[in-house]
C-alpha cells in the first residue's frame, strides 16, 4: 500500500477543525503531522485535539522535511500568498475555495504546480459527493427531456459582526464564500461553456463587502443559468435542473453531514418520483482525491478551476455599477 501523505495545515480556522483536521486523521490516505497559527496558543490547542504537532510559524510549516502536502484554510487574501509558498517549498497544496481572488493569479499558481510536478487542488468538496453524479446521469438518459434552465442557490443566516467573511481586506463577501457553490455547480452540471450576462451584488447595512447576490448565465444549447447567494439570507442550499418534459429538484445539495441521506426529487406531468441514495461523506471523499492527486503529483481540474475563477471575476465585473446599493 502507499504510505499515507503527511499533511501540515496553515492556520485553525473553524473548517479545518471542524472538517478537515477530522479527516486527515481518521483517512487512511493522509497523516496529520503539523499545525500552524497566528496564535500559538489556538496551535497548540489544536494540535492537542488532533494529536499532532504544533508550529509556531506557517514558514516552519513548509520548511518541515516530513511534510508533503499543506492545506490552506486561511482567509481568502491570504490564499495565493501561503499557496504559492507551499507550492515553492515543494508541497502538495489544498487550498479552501476560492484558490485566489483572480483568474490569472489562479492560473499562474496551477502552472506553477505544474512545472514543479505538483497537486494544486481548490477544496470544492460537493463535486466529489456521488449524488451530483446520479443527477448527470439522469440528465444525460433524458430523464426530463432536453434541458432548459438550472437554478442553483446557497445563502445562509447572518454571521457573528467580527467574522472575517466580513472584512474586504480579508476578502470577505458573498460571492467569494457563498457564491462559489452556484458557479461551480453550473460548471459541474453543465461543462465549461457558460457566460455571464448579468449580475448584481448587493451591500447589507453597516457592511463593506457584498451580502448577497444574483447572476444570470447563459450556457450550452440555449439553457439559461440562475444563480443566487448570500451571507445574510435564511439557509439554503439546493438546486434544480427543468427540461422539456421534468424537472430534478435537490435540496441539502452542497454541505451535506455525513450521514445525509441524499433525495432526488423527479416531477414529470404524470406524476413525482423519489429517489433515496444512499449516504455518502463528501469530505472523506475529497481527502481521498487529494491524497490521489499529489501521489499523481498533477492538479485535479485544472481547467473547471481556472473557468471557475473567470466566471467570479465576470460576476463581480457585471455587478459593479450596482455595488452601492444596500439590500
């Protein structure tokens, strides 16, 4: 068997605690060996809780010789910095979405890993859940006829006034955190040929970055593409797919628990049919095609992450002559 891949990670933000830390250590692909923060302490804590070992530096960190791939879970500004970093050190890099706030600094990171005969790989861990496959094949055996449209939302409830999702120079906003989930579930469901062709971000009161917003798409075949998100909404989390003849409809679609177990809704003119699947953890699946990717030593998707990348900047590129208006 190959021996497990040794990860350190930058930084105890709450999804690498809560998410990502529990899975390095119970996967039998990887091995947490390190964990850095800006606080000592908040390292030493964690490195307690996962037993591992704790770094005072993000540095020590990438000049550690037993760690082969980093994980980067810092704020969103931070990203292409620690990224390319770990990257030049010679490490694997995992890196929470986005993997940087440009489609060239993106592309330039994924170039770099691929001079270097690394794994960069953007943490998007919905696509490696099996229900969105089920979907696309549905679709592809004509399940609701030809396809019309998608419609694709994820918001969730109001955050604490300090969270960092709230701070622009920490590239916080809506459609960096929230609004990645839609775009890329156009882009997993649908191929790479989409284009923006309206946007709008909007400004909640008392904040300076986006809190919510709304794109139109057009993509293949005539199909139009709705996409909503936001910070400050009720919780939602579900997209569905109308044709010709029916509509897929799948809610809890982008941060399923675990143990969820998954239901696609079909309604046709004669009636709605469900279907149950079975419970699949997407987290423990996108370790696993981390740890695949870096033994491979070559970056998973490299071209839906740079597309990904491209239609954000598009997005906000629309929205900017509608950035002062307040919800």
């Amino acid at each position: 068997m190959t021996a497990p891949l040794r990860i350190g990670v930058l930084g105890c933000a709450e999804i690498a605690r809560r998410r990502m830390l529990p899975a390095f250590v119970v996967g039998e692909r990887t091995e947490l060996v390190v964990v850095a923060a800006r606080d000592p302490e908040r390292a030493e804590e964690t490195a307690r809780a996962f037993g591992c070992r704790a770094a005072r530096r993000y540095e020590d960190v990438l000049a550690d010789p037993d760690v082969e791939a980093v994980y980067v879970p810092l704020p969103a500004s931070l990203h292409a910095r620690w990224t390319e970093a770990a990257l030049r050190a010679g490490k694997h890099v995992l890196a929470e979405k986005p993997v940087t706030l440009g489609t060239e600094a993106t592309a330039g990171l994924l170039e770099l890993a691929r001079s270097r005969g690394l794994a960069l790989m953007e943490n998007v861990m919905f696509v490696h859940h099996h229900l969105h496959t089920a979907v696309r094949e549905l679709v592809d055996k004509g399940e609701i006829g030809e396809l019309r449209s998608l419609h694709a939302e994820f918001s969730v409830p109001a955050l604490p006034s300090g969270d960092i999702r709230y701070r622009p120079e920490l590239g916080g906003g809506a459609l960096w955190d929230t609004g990645v989930y839609p775009v890329r579930a156009a882009l997993h469901l649908l191929g790479p040929e989409l284009d923006v062709l309206g946007a709008r971000l909007a400004y909640g009161r008392g904040h300076t970055v986006d809190t919510g917003g709304a794109a139109l798409l057009g993509g293949p075949n005539g199909i139009t593409v709705q996409l909503a998100f936001g910070l400050d909404h009720c919780y939602r989390s579900r997209y569905e797919l109308t044709g010709a003849k029916g509509r897929v409809v799948v809610d809890r679609a982008f941060t399923p628990p675990a143990n969820h177990r998954p239901v696609i809704l079909i309604e046709r003119a004669g009636g709605t049919e469900e279907i149950t699947l079975e419970a699949h953890d997407q987290v423990a699946a996108t370790v696993t095609a981390f740890a695949e990717a870096s033994r491979a030593g070559a970056s998973p998707d490299e071209a839906t992450t740079v597309r990904q990348a491209a239609l954000l900047d598009d997005i906000r590129t629309r929205a900017r002559p509608h950035a002062g208006l307040a919800l």
